[in-house]
C-alpha cells in the first residue's frame, strides 16, 4: 500500500469515527436536552449544530477518502456486489443528512413538527450508519 492510498485509509477511518460521533451523538444529545430549561437551549442547540458540522464534515471526508481508496487500490473497478449496496446506503446517508439540516432550520424556527420528527431521523441515522459499516465490512473483509 502506498504512501496516497494509506493516508486515504487512516482519514477514511478518522472519519467513520467522526460520523459515529454525530450520529449517536445528536440523537443522545436531544434525549438529555428534553427537561432543559429556556437558558439551557441556547447551549444545547449550539452542542447540536457542532456535532452537525462534525457529521458533514465526516461525510465529505468519508467520500473523498474513498474515492482514493477506490481509486488507488482498486482501479475503480473489481468490486463486489457488497460494494455496490454500501454504496446505495452511502447515498441514503447523503440524503438524509440533507433532510436533517433542512429539518433542523425549520425544528430552529419553532416547527412543532419538526422537532417531533427529530427522534425519529435519529434512529434511521443510526440504522443506516450500522448498515452501511456492517455493508463495508462484508465488502472488504
């Protein structure tokens, strides 16, 4: 492996540990936010969109990584159909990280609906996260 491909690896890994972080961490986050008084969501609302940033930002590196890997070590080509259906969860996690900044501007705005909805996007987050490690896993392993 050379010098591209394992810095790709190590910033790939990094990165599944950042959108672990803000997929478990929003939904947790939210959970202990529920008996927080008017002054405390000012803080807790900031915590929320600092994980946010953490969960875009992980996934921008997590695609850019793996194009590299892709790339580098596969030619682009040669992979499995395990490969192919990560890849559809990859474009669901896209998705849904767009549906959840465009829910959260609107939870921010004092959309009941909204933040109602916000448990329940967390949980798909979750699932889908675990889904498409488990798809890399079959994948690459």
């Amino acid at each position: 492996m050379d010098g591209l491909t394992t810095l790709a690896l190590w910033v790939h890994f990094l990165s599944i540990g950042m959108a672990g972080m803000a997929t478990f961490g929003i939904p947790v986050t939210l959970l202990a936010s529920k008996g927080a008084t008017p002054e405390q969501r000012p803080a807790i609302g900031a915590i929320l969109m600092k994980l946010a940033g953490f969960g875009r930002m992980a996934i921008a590196l997590l695609i850019l990584s793996g194009l590299v890997i892709v790339w580098a070590r596969y030619s682009g080509g040669g992979l499995n159909g395990w490969f192919n259906i990560k890849m559809v969860f990859v474009v669901a996690i896209v998705a849904l990280a767009l549906y959840n900044k465009h829910n959260g501007v609107r939870a921010r705005a004092g959309d009941g609906a909204a933040v109602a909805r916000m448990p329940m996007l967390g949980k798909i987050g979750i699932g889908l996260f675990a889904l498409t490690v488990l798809l890399a896993v079959l994948a690459f392993g």
